[in-house]
C-alpha cells in the first residue's frame, strides 16, 4: 500500500499542476483557514529534495498563493468585516482569535500579521480585523508580503530538510517536515498562551482606541 501511496504522490509532485494547487490552497487558506495548505506545501518540499518540483518554484508560488489569499481576507474585512466580526459569539475560538487580533493589531501593527502566519486561525483573524478597522492598503501589502515570503520559506525549507533525511522513504520525510511543522506552531501558541497570561488585562475601551490608532498610521 505505502509502495502505491508513494507511486502517486510522485505522479502528482511532478507534474505542473502542483504547482497551480500550491496557489489555490494558498490562496484559500487565507480566508478559508480548513485549507491544508500548510501540510501540501511541507509536502512538496520533501520531494523537492528529489528534484521535482523545484523548490524554489514551490516557494515562490507558495508565497504568491498566501500573498493574494490575506488581500482576499483583507477586502472581505473592509466590506462586511466589521459586521462580521461581531457576529462571533463571545466565548467561542473565533471570538477569542479576534479579541486577540485587535489587541494585537493595537500593540504591534502590522507585524502582527507576521507572527499570525504561524497560529492556527490568527491570520485570517488579523487579516479581517486590519480591513475592517480600514488599516492603510499599501502597509497592508507590505506586511502581507513579509508574512507571506517567510511562511512559504518556512513551509518548503522545513519539507526539503525531511527529504534530505530520508531520501530513500519520502513518506517518512513527509512525517517528519509536518511533525516540525506542528512543533513549532506548538511553541508558538505555548509562548502566546504564557505571556497572555502573566500580561494584565486592558480596559476594552482603551484597547479600541488604540485599534483605531492603528488602522490611521
């Protein structure tokens, strides 16, 4: 069975449209967070050790995809984002991921974008939240761009490293490049989780004000 699996996957790594699915799970994933985009992108960097695709394909295309997929999320935020967002009952993951997006946005600007890459459903939270407090387009792009260009040379350096270590069992790459992957976003969340909770809790209204403060740089 594992001989099959792994007959397929290097069918489909091979030929050019994993490339055109690279884009499209990338870009979904920017306002549709159930998108394994992630995971197919550590994939094809484990076969890119092999040679095919080309890793340097797979992260370029990989970042354009993320790129273009936060400005989708980003127009939705400044369309009905606003209504959106308050839609998201109190106590539920959205909301949290949202409360955690303004205050975010309100401290660190744009960067948070940056960091929200690598916690699962932060990007799409910040995205939406920047276009609804109508954070300044051009910024936007700029941040998005960062976010984007360090996520798809994350995603396909972590994969080409599971590859390098198991050249011979690309299955056992693709474990690997996703179990990293998985750390990492583990440690992130872990040191989130930490300085949140040893951080005072700011009245809502000032945490709103600075919010706006934010959408006007």
């Amino acid at each position: 069975m594992s001989e099959a699996i792994l007959h397929l996957t290097q069918e489909l790594m091979s030929s050019w449209w994993v490339y055109l699915a690279l884009f499209g799970f990338a870009a979904l994933d920017g306002f549709f967070p159930a998108v394994p985009s992630e995971t197919l992108v550590v994939t094809a960097g484990v076969f890119a050790a092999t040679g095919e695709p080309n890793l340097y394909g797979v992260i370029a295309i990989a970042a354009a995809g993320a790129f273009v997929g936060d400005h989708v999320s980003y127009v939705l935020g400044r369309g009905a984002g606003g209504r959106l967002l308050d839609r998201f009952e109190p106590g539920t993951k959205r909301h949290a991921m949202t409360v955690w997006a303004r205050k975010a946005l309100a401290e660190r600007g744009g960067l948070v974008l940056v960091v929200a890459r690598y916690i699962p459903g932060g990007r799409t939270a910040v995205t939406l939240t920047m276009g609804a407090v109508r954070y300044p387009a051009r910024n936007f792009s700029l941040f998005a761009g960062l976010a984007a260009i360090s996520w798809g040379l994350y995603c396909s350096l972590v994969g080409y490293l599971g590859g390098k270590a198991f050249e011979d069992n690309p299955l056992k790459g693709v474990a690997l490049g996703i179990g990293l992957a998985l750390t990492v976003t583990l440690i992130v969340e872990v040191v989130r989780h930490q300085r949140r909770k040893r951080r005072t809790p700011e009245p809502q209204l000032e945490a709103e004000a600075e919010l706006m403060k934010a959408g006007e740089r």
